[in-house]
C-alpha cells in the first residue's frame, strides 16, 4: 500500500501545513521562557537525556545539543512544547543579528539566545533568522539537529 501525501499550498495558511513545522514535547528540568532555545539535559542518563531539556547553555564553539525553541514558558518538571524544525516565530535571538538568513548558534553569550555563528564554531548552526532581531527577539527558521 501507498500513501500519498496531499499538499495544500495557499499563500497565508498555516505554519503547520505541509509539515512545515515540527513540535514535540519534552519535560523541563529548569527554568524556560517562551522564545529560548533549549537543549538536551546531560545531567540526566540513559534515554531521559533525550527526554528532559533545559535552557541551551554554550560554550565559545557553539552547543551541539540545542535541539529548538521552547513556545511557551515551563517551570522544572512541566511539559515543554518544543520547535525542533521549522518556523518558530519571536526566538530568542541577539540584536547583534541585524538582518535575515543569518546563520545561527548558541554560544557563551547568554543561556538561551542565538547569535550569528563565527567562524569558530564547531557546532552546526541551529537555524537562521528570517528578519533582523528586535528587543533580543526575531522569527527563525529552525534546523532539526538530531
């Protein structure tokens, strides 16, 4: 048997059509505000690393462990919708990336925010922006990494 995928492309549908956008689900283990950019949680061992996620940290590389964009604010132990590919629209971004498609990782600069990747990092990049970032937030488009 064969399925067929049955497409429905209009200009201003929805994020989701077409899966264009991907959410899952994950649980906190820490303080996340809507916008941040989380990663898989270390900490945890076994299959749970891939389960719980924390607001991304980094280092001067880049982090290899962001895994998307947390859409709602989650304190440690709720559930966290997360955009692992696709548009995630008021990411939080640095001002610093003043324009769209650039190219973007999180770094040391502040847990949670993106910033333009340099050529130093060994981390692939998390996504690119789609406008310049405004009040430290812009829309991205986010590569899923895993």
């Amino acid at each position: 048997a064969t399925s067929n995928l049955v497409q429905f492309l209009a200009e201003g549908q929805g994020i989701d059509t077409s899966n264009r956008r991907q959410i899952e689900t994950f649980i906190a283990n820490g303080a996340i505000a809507a916008g941040d950019w989380v990663q898989f949680d270390t900490t945890k061992t076994g299959a749970d690393r891939m389960l719980f996620v924390v607001e991304a940290g980094g280092n001067a590389t880049g982090n290899g462990l962001v895994c998307g964009v947390a859409l709602a604010a989650a304190a440690a132990g709720d559930q966290v919708r997360v955009v692992v590919a696709g548009y995630a629209e008021g990411a939080s971004v640095a001002n610093a990336v003043n324009a769209a498609a650039i190219p973007l990782v999180v770094d040391n600069t502040q847990a949670g925010q993106a910033v333009a990747i340099a050529a130093a990092d060994l981390a692939p990049p998390c996504g690119i922006s789609l406008e310049a970032a405004a009040g430290n937030l812009c829309d991205v488009y986010v590569y899923k990494n895993f």
